[in-house]
C-alpha cells in the first residue's frame, strides 16, 4: 500500500473513530461497556469540534472524497446535537443492583 493511501485509510478511520464516539454520546447508540444507551452532550460536543479542527486543519490537504466524508459526517452530528440538545434531559439510570423490580 502507498504512504498516501494508507495516509487516506487512516485519516478515514479516525473521522469514523471519532463519528462512533459522538454518536454514542448523542445517545444514538448504545455504549457497548454498558450495554446502555447514554447521553452526554458535552463530549458530543467535544467530538464534533475536534472534527471540526480536523476540518479547518486539513482544508486544502484532502481529497475530494475525504473532504465530502468529513462534512457529511459533521453535517450529521450536528443536526443530531441540535436534535438531542431541544430534548429534556433523560432521566437518570437507576443502578438498582440486586433483586430490583424494573417496571416494564
């Protein structure tokens, strides 16, 4: 494999690293250590703006294709924030250990 494709394959595995972390965070999936969905709009956050970094970084040193990939991704998370961010706050998990009912 060429450095420079190799260079394209990596940088397109850290954007989608760091699109799973955000979208774990948005509550869109679930946090596979927990086996819960979780909410965390502050690292959500963080994520998108350490792509956005990438972003503003990289302009003029991607290609066409890595440059479409990075703004769809962050057209993405960011319509989902503003989505998460207009809904209340869920309602914290209840670690009700050993024996607890759960009502269904």
């Amino acid at each position: 494999m060429e450095p420079t494709e190799k260079h394209s394959v990596l940088f397109v595995r850290l954007v989608l690293m760091l699109h799973a972390a955000a979208m774990q965070y948005l509550g869109k999936v679930k946090n596979p250590l927990t086996d819960h969905v979780e909410r965390d709009l502050a690292s959500a956050q963080g994520m998108i703006d350490t792509l956005a970094m990438l972003e503003e970084r990289t302009k003029g040193n991607l290609t066409a294709d890595e440059g479409r990939m990075l703004t769809q991704v962050l057209q993405e998370l960011r319509l989902n924030y503003v989505d998460e961010s207009a809904k209340p706050d869920p309602a914290p998990v209840q670690g009700g250990g050993e024996g607890g009912a759960q009502a269904s």
